[in-house]
C-alpha cells in the first residue's frame, strides 16, 4: 500500500536503546523507537448513554440507537484493518519496533454497582495510556464502555514492567449518578460565558490524549473526559520534574488535545486555526504554524471526532511525520515549512473517532528530560 521508499532511511546508526530504558518518551517528536498500534478487531458500537449523548454529533445519533452495542459493520472492521496494518508494517520499515495489544472480547456486558455497560475497542491506544520518563500511566477513562479497555494492553505493560519501566494506574471513577452532569446541554456548552462539561469533580478523570509533552512541560486542556481532579492527579504523581499546565481553547466540545496543539519539532508547533486564539504566553518564541483546512469535509455519520483528525498526525523524528493520504493541503504545507511527510492511507480508520496520533502510542523516543521553554 505504501510507495514512499525514500523515506526508509532505516534506522540510524545511534539507533538503539541509549538508556537502556525499555520505556521512555519526553516528547512528541523525539526519534521513535517502539510504539502500540491498536487494532479495531471486536469492536463494539458505544451505548446510547448519558456521556456518549453529551460527547456525539447530533447527526451521529441515529447510529448509535440503531447499532450501539453490536459490533461495528464489518467491511468498515475490515478496511480500518488493512490500514493499522499497513501503518504498521510502515513503522517497521522505518526501523521502529511495533507492538499491538491483545483485544478483549469488548461483547461482554459487565456490570457495576451501578450500571451496566459493554465495549468499545483498543483501536486508540494513546487514550488510554501515556508514557512520561520511564513511567507509563493508565487513563482511568470517564465512559462506562472504555472502563476495562485497559486490559486489552495488560500483558504489554507486565512485559515493560518486567523490563524496568514504572507502572502507574489512575484510580478508576464508579462512573455513577455524581460523576456526570445531568444539568449539562451540549447544545449549550457555555453558560454565562463559562465552559461546562458533561463529567463533574465527584471523581478523578482523564483520559490521556488530553496531555500533550513537551519535555519537562506538559500542556493539558479539561474536556468532556477530563476533570480539575485528573489534572491534578497526574500532577501531583509526575512531581516536581515536570511543569503541567492547564489551557483552555475554544474548542465547544473539547475531547483530545491532539488535533489542537501538534508540536512537531522544538520550536514548532501547529496550532488548529478554529479552537487556538491565543496560545499561552510560553509559545511566543515558538514557529506557530497555520494548518489549512481538513481537505474533506465532514463525511461521516459515524464519527466520534471532528473534521481535524487531518491534524492527529505521528511524528518519527523531528522531520518526519506520518499523515492520512489524502490531506493534500496539509502534506504540501509540511513540505513548505521543511518537514517530510509520510503519506498513508489511513481514512477508513477515521470513522473510529481518531487518525495516525490516536492510533498509536509512542513507548519509546530516544531522548532525554529537557526545558523547550526559558
Ligand atoms: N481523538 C481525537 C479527537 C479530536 C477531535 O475530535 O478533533
């Protein structure tokens, strides 16, 4: 699927593990050597539910009353498949080390004290996981059916726990009554000029992919998926190391960071035009970049995301960046700005509410602790 030879430069003689650490990764762009993909097998469409109302398109809706909790169409599991798979073998031929995680039968119902609930899927492995340093932190999550999605990456992180690396796992929420608003109206997110959200404080939550690192610096936005308390949890538990900071975009509906601030390089960084009016003062010797437009409109009733995935791109190195095939205008403005695209189709995996960056997670970039930031 793939035709881009030239850039397989293959693996760089310094390649190889420096540290010695089996799982480490301070940014974004930093030279990537082993990484999850997720896979969409067994998927299962989300329930209609308090958080997934408050979180979909309304066009969207239709979908999930007809076909939540049955598994996704299967040419549409089929398509994303040969895509993960293609990106995969990608990443291999640019020297990096691949893992995927072993799906769980997201079919069960399980059951709490308090609901009930089944799904989804481990396609997006950098929701639920985030590596800093040496340590990889489980998402505690804030939908009921992404409650046990972790476990689809369990026997991954006992090997890189057995390996050395640090293991953290947020204290998961009941996900009961308190935890969701049930004043909240996504028609209506601002209220007397304030942004509200459909999770509350009763609980901590976050989901990972609201994190974005930038070294000792980690910027962080709440979203319908993580609250003041998650912030605060992972906070407390990165230490004094690391500076997390909060920010807030314009973004109505905010859920993921990464098709709002796309660092790609120290000192450059891609701001979504829409959601970023102002970036925080820190950035302001920083290249910001102005992304054009998604290069297809909105095209699906399935989507769990907004026409930015053309943004949600995976940086190998501080030059290279895998992006969706046919996102045309971003590739060429990436070329101007002298970084070197790699194109791959990746369209039919969009439908599952994410793109490359969502796809993926970076275990380990060669690099070590730095401030990006005076
Ligand atoms: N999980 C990426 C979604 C972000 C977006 O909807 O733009």
């Amino acid at each position: 699927m793939f035709a881009f030879s030239s850039f397989f430069r293959g693996a760089s003689p310094e390649s190889g593990r420096g540290s010695g650490k089996v799982v480490e990764a301070y940014t974004e762009w930093d030279p990537l050597e082993e990484v999850v993909v997720g896979t969409v097998k067994g998927a299962i469409v989300p329930p209609w539910d308090s958080i997934t109302e408050a979180t979909m398109p309304s066009h969207a809706e239709w979908f999930f009353k007809k076909y939540g909790e049955q598994p996704f169409p299967q040419e549409m599991i089929e398509s994303a498949t040969q895509e993960l798979d293609n990106l995969a073998a990608v990443l291999e031929k640019l020297g990096v080390k691949v893992r995927r995680p072993e799906p769980i039968d997201f079919s069960v119902e399980y059951q709490t004290p308090w609901w009930k609930s089944r799904g989804l899927y481990a396609a997006m492995p950098r929701d639920v996981l985030m590596v800093v340093g040496d340590t990889i932190i489980e998402a505690p999550m804030a939908w009921r059916t992404r409650y046990f999605e972790v476990f689809a990456y369990r026997k991954l992180i006992k090997e890189y726990f057995d390996q050395g690396a640090r293991w953290l796992a947020a204290p998961k929420s009941t996900m009961g009554g308190e935890f969701y608003d049930p004043l909240y109206d996504s028609d209506h997110p601002y209220v007397d000029g304030v942004k509200r959200f459909p999770i509350t404080e009763a609980e901590v939550a976050f989901d990972a992919a609201d994190f974005v690192r930038f070294g000792k610096d980690i910027l962080v936005q709440k979203s319908h998926v993580t609250n003041s308390s998650g912030i605060e949890w992972v906070r407390r538990h990165l230490g004094h190391e690391y500076r997390v900071h909060e920010v807030e975009f314009d973004d109505p509906h905010p859920m993921h960071i990464d098709t709002t601030i796309v660092p790609l390089a120290p000192g450059k960084i891609i701001a979504n035009p829409v959601w970023v009016k102002k970036l925080p003062e820190m950035f302001s010797s920083w290249d910001v970049l102005t992304p054009p437009p998604p290069a297809k409109p909105f095209d699906s009733a399935l989507y769990f995301s907004s026409d930015w995935l053309s943004l949600n791109m995976l940086s190998v190195d501080e030059k290279r960046v895998i992006v969706e095939e046919q996102e045309k205008p971003l590739i060429d403005a990436l070329v101007k700005w002298g970084f070197e695209p790699i194109p791959i189709p990746f369209r039919n995996f969009y439908p599952f509410g994410g793109s490359v960056h969502c796809a993926t997670l970076d275990v380990r970039r060669r690099g070590s602790l730095k401030s990006y930031f005076s």
